[in-house]
C-alpha cells in the first residue's frame, strides 16, 4: 500500500465518493478514477492535521486493503483522532448498547 498527500488542487476534479465520516469531521472516500470499482484508491481528508501534515492523504489501496490496515496497525493512523490507532478493534453493531 502506497500513501501520498494530495493536494486540493490535485482532487478539484476528481469524482469522490465518501463511505466513513469519523467524529473529529474526517472522511475516507473512493477516487472514482476508474470505470472498475476493484481498482478505485482510497483518500482521506483530515480535518485535524497537524503542523506540517497533509490534511489529504491518497491510499493506493482499494477498500478491503486499506481498511485491513488501517485496523491491524500496519497502516499509520489515516485519522485525525488519536484513538483511533489504540488496539485491538472489535465490531459492535449500532444495536448493540456500550
């Protein structure tokens, strides 16, 4: 998996697709480049980056993959909240009361 900053500039044109919103306002979306949806990367807008960070950040990776990632840990943290990289991840479905 490759990562890059993007730039606006770089994603003014680009057909974007949002599928996860976090709580601190960040969003993944699909870069609809291609006709395929297989090969579609993934691209993240941060909110809160920090000094000196990239507020977009492209994933060379489709869903799955990034997602995978960025859920073992293998993957540095695409969001702007902390506790997000805290291990390990569990699933709760939204029914499921805390």
């Amino acid at each position: 998996m490759t990562l890059a900053g993007a730039t606006p500039g770089d994603l003014e044109k680009a057909r974007l697709l949002p599928f996860v919103r976090s709580a601190n306002g960040d969003v993944a979306f699909w870069l609809c480049e291609a006709v395929d949806p297989d090969s579609w990367d993934v691209v993240v807008f941060r909110r809160r980056s920090g000094y000196g960070e990239e507020s977009w950040i492209r994933f060379e990776s489709g869903f799955a993959e990034f997602l995978l990632a960025a859920l073992s840990g293998t993957l540095p943290n695409p969001f702007s909240d902390g506790g997000f990289a805290d291990l390990p991840h569990s699933y709760r479905h939204w029914r499921q009361r805390p």
